[in-house]
C-alpha cells in the first residue's frame, strides 16, 4: 500500500500514519508514506498518484489536497488496477472505491452542544466563535446546532455568533468583545481549531477562567494546557489515528475482495470493529471523539 497524506511533517497525518503502520502490521501488508511538502499541492499529490500506479501497488490510501484536481490521476489508479481509499479529505465520488469519513457533520454539530450545555447546566446564554461568515462547513455545523439547542435545550439561549476569519488575533478579539457585549455569557463554542486556542488563550488570562466554558473543535497539541490549567474541561474532534486504521482494513478488504464497496457491504477493522460502506460508497469511522484531561496525554497532533 501507499499512503498518501496531504503533505508529510503533519502531526496530524503522523498520527494517521501510526494507525495505519499498525493495522498493516497485522494484516501482514506493506506500507510506504510519500506526500508534498506543503498542504495545498494537489500537484505534488498527482505524481505521486502517478509513481504508484506505475509500480502496481495494490492500494492508495489518500487525503485529498483537492476535490476534483488528483480524479483523473486516481481515475488511471483505479483502471489500473490499484484499490483507491480517500480518508480524512474526499474526492468526487467517482474517483476512488471507498471513502473513510471521520464524522458527520451532524454528528460533530451535537457532540458540541452536548458538551457545552452538560457543562452549564442546561441554561443560560452561549456565543459561537465560527471562522470566516461563507465557510460552508462552520455554517452547516451551527444552523444544525441552532436546531439541536431548539428541539433539545429550551433554556439555552444561543446570543451571538462572530466570526475570528480563522485568524489568531482576530479570534482573540472577538472573544474579548463577546464577554464585554454579553456579561451574562455562560458559554463559547468554536467549531474551528484557530478559534478555539485563541478563545481559549483569552479566557486563560481572564477574570472569566472557569467561569465562562469553552469547548469547540480542536487538537490535543493545541489545547492540552488549556485542558490542564482548568480554562477547558473537554472539546472535540476525531481520532485520526483510528482514522487510519479503518483505511487501512478498508482498503485490505477491497484488495482481498471481501468487499466491493457497494452500498451494504460489511468488514472487519480489527479492534474497531465491524463497518458498513454506506450511500456513495463512504464509511463513517463514527461519532466525533472528546478530549479531556483524562486522555489528551495519549495523543501528539
């Protein structure tokens, strides 16, 4: 197999890259990492597309840099022979055999109001820090949020949602003014990982440590002194090194001819358990994963 990250240097994708160098292990399968250096070179991406349908590999495992630029390279791939598996970051469907998707976006919507409405107790006034106002993700994530706090938490009032543009100052600020404009805010959500350290750094400095909670979506690295020095009890995101693994035995699976990808098929991923390819041939690792003090030591990324 070949596995193909967005770039190589990521903590990100190492992680992924350990639950793939595991799951290889005991599949008895041999794997090699190639990428760009930098994230946003879908070229960089179709050449090494390229190198490995050359050499016959009997899978890919690729996080797309772009949704519609490596499909005719991954298309050859695929009449080549070789078992395509996006992970992480997908491509038009027609491009690969399966694609891992880390979570819903419904699923990452909830998961956040759960937290931050367990956290101050069902009541009370919250703020959204998003990143930019046209971000199709963040928009579709909060106007399922509004939905979720509607049918499930009457006495939590949603006040305000800002924008940081996924800049570090920027979202710094903004936190600062939702606390000056709202004395009576009881929590933040920020579903993008600029936001939330950022928020996070503010309140860490803050007469509103420990009282104003924070979660949101972000990373162990970024966040873990934050969790430890009490500014935020729990936040979420996914486990890409679990990500990793199902790919991997997704990709064992169609190259074994256990699966075909269609819509029903079911495997194996070892200690994941069993999975189910679902509509457009995707499988869902699961529910978002939460990290707290408990468990953000077990992870670099």
């Amino acid at each position: 197999m070949t596995f193909l990250p967005k770039n190589l240097g990521n903590a990100y994708f190492d992680t992924s890259y350990k639950g793939v160098q595991a799951a290889a292990g005991v599949l008895g399968a041999t794997v090699t990492q190639v990428g760009p250096a930098k994230g946003d070179d879908p070229a960089g991406q179709v050449s090494y597309i390229n190198t490995a349908t050359q050499q016959q590999v009997s899978a890919l495992l690729v996080s797309a840099n772009d949704k519609s630029a490596i499909c005719d390279a991954l298309k050859e791939a695929m009449t080549a022979g070789v078992k395509v598996v996006t992970f992480d970051s997908d491509t038009n469907p027609e491009c690969r055999d399966l694609f891992i998707n880390q979570a819903t976006a419904e699923g990452i919507a909830k998961v956040q109001v759960d937290i931050i409405t367990s956290e101050i107790g069902d009541s009370g006034e919250i703020a959204i820090l998003s990143a930019s106002a046209n971000a199709t993700n963040q928009n579709a994530w909060i106007e399922m949020m509004k939905k979720e706090l509607a049918a499930s938490h009457p006495n939590v009032k949603l006040v305000d949602t800002v924008y940081g543009n996924d800049d570090d100052q920027t979202s710094y600020d903004k936190t600062s003014a939702l606390l000056q404009s709202h004395p009576n805010l009881k929590g933040i959500i920020s579903p993008t990982t600029v936001g939330i350290a950022a928020a996070a750094r503010y309140l860490s400095k803050s007469e509103y440590k420990g009282k104003v909670m924070l979660t949101g979506l972000g990373t162990p690295n970024q966040m873990r002194d934050y969790v430890k020095d009490g500014t935020v009890t729990e936040f979420a995101l996914w486990n890409p090194q679990d990500l990793g693994t199902l790919a991997t035995y997704a990709a064992a699976a169609l190259v074994q001819g256990k699966i075909t990808g269609a819509e029903g098929d079911k495997f194996t991923a070892g200690d994941l358990g069993e999975f189910t390819v679902g509509a457009d041939k995707t499988v869902l690792l699961g529910e978002p994963y939460k990290f707290n003090k408990d468990n953000i030591d077990n992870f670099n990324f």
